[in-house]
C-alpha cells in the first residue's frame, strides 16, 4: 500500500545487507547500480596520453585515484606496501614503473612511494580522469569499505583493468581474472601480487 517502505542500493552486496537487515528485510527492496558516462570514459591512446603526461612510454604505470587520498577507508597505507613488497621481490622491474597518484591531500605522499611517482594533483573534470583512466595499466582501488565505487566502473570503461580488495559491491565491477583481480581484504601480499 502507500506506507511500503522501499529502499534502493546501487550493489548487490548493499542489497543483501538490507535484505538481511532487521529494519529494512520486511521492505520492499531493490537494486539499480550505478552508472557510467561512456562517451566520457572510453579507451583513448595510452602512448599519446604517457606524451602528454611526460611519461615514457616504455614504463608501466599504476593509478591511485581517490577524492581524499589520506582518507584511511581508501586504503593509500595498503597500496604503499603492496608497491614496497615488489619493490623487494621485483627490484629490477621497479625502475619499468611510474606510479600515478591523483586526489587531494597528496602533498608530501610521494615520499613514500619506492620508484617514480607522478602527482597529478586532484580534479573533478570527468574528461581529465578518463585521461588519467587511460594514461595507467591498471588502477589499483585498494579501499578496505566500499559499496559500488564509481572509479572502479569508469576505469574498466576507459578499458583499464582494475586491482582492489574483495570488499563491497566491488567484486560487481572487477571480476576476477576478466576487468581484474581481487585480492582478500588487507592482504596486502596478495594485492602485489594481483
């Protein structure tokens, strides 16, 4: 009738948790993923774009992209020691990657990253992130709590394979071994190696 409480979640995983939930498992409950603007965040070229970006095209580049770098949900720390550990295990191979960071409250974290590091600074222009998007080999999302992350959904339109924790709606966006690979969350070991 017209009191039916309805809720919407954007995942599957938030859809269960409602499902579940004493207040809302007598709800009428739905889910409606979000979406992704395609003419926005589609492949472009890599090469064209490291030119750009003052990259060499030669080396692999690994994107770490949040609104709030320091943001500790967004899991910054996990990323650093999963780039120390190849450091340690790929030492000579290290030196074939740039690490793109892109977000606010990036001053002074490239101190931190072994290798080369590009601080491209924080944006909100949908067309810069698609470049940024397209500018990596992968995307790493290494968030310990997420629902349906939005960077993750555009990075696999732009047709970067994405690198994240098995957390959240996110196994919705990078399936395993097809757009990415999951790694078990806080496992940092197993998100180098991914």
């Amino acid at each position: 009738g017209d009191q039916d409480i309805h809720t919407i979640s954007p995942s599957k995983w938030l859809y269960r948790q409602a499902s579940e939930s004493p207040v809302f498992c007598a709800a009428i409950n739905h889910c409606i993923p979000n979406g992704v603007d395609t003419d926005t965040f589609k492949p472009l070229n890599r090469n064209s774009l490291k030119a750009k970006y003052g990259i060499d095209e030669d080396k692999k580049v690994v994107l770490f992209l949040s609104a709030n770098i320091t943001d500790e949900r967004k899991g910054f720390y996990y990323f650093v020691k999963a780039l120390e550990i190849l450091a340690e295990t790929n030492s000579g191979n290290l030196n074939k990657v740039t690490t793109v960071l892109v977000g606010s409250n990036n001053a002074g974290l490239n101190q931190y990253i072994p290798g080369e590091v590009v601080n491209l600074g924080s944006t909100y222009d949908a067309s810069k992130l698609a470049e940024y998007y397209n500018l990596a080999d992968v995307f790493v999302s290494a968030s310990i709590a997420d629902n349906f992350p939005s960077t993750a959904l555009e990075s696999i339109a732009c047709g970067t394979p994405v690198v994240a924790f098995d957390v959240g709606g996110i196994s919705e966006i990078a399936v395993h071994g097809k757009t990415g690979f999951l790694a078990e969350n806080r496992n940092v070991s197993e998100l180098a190696d991914s």
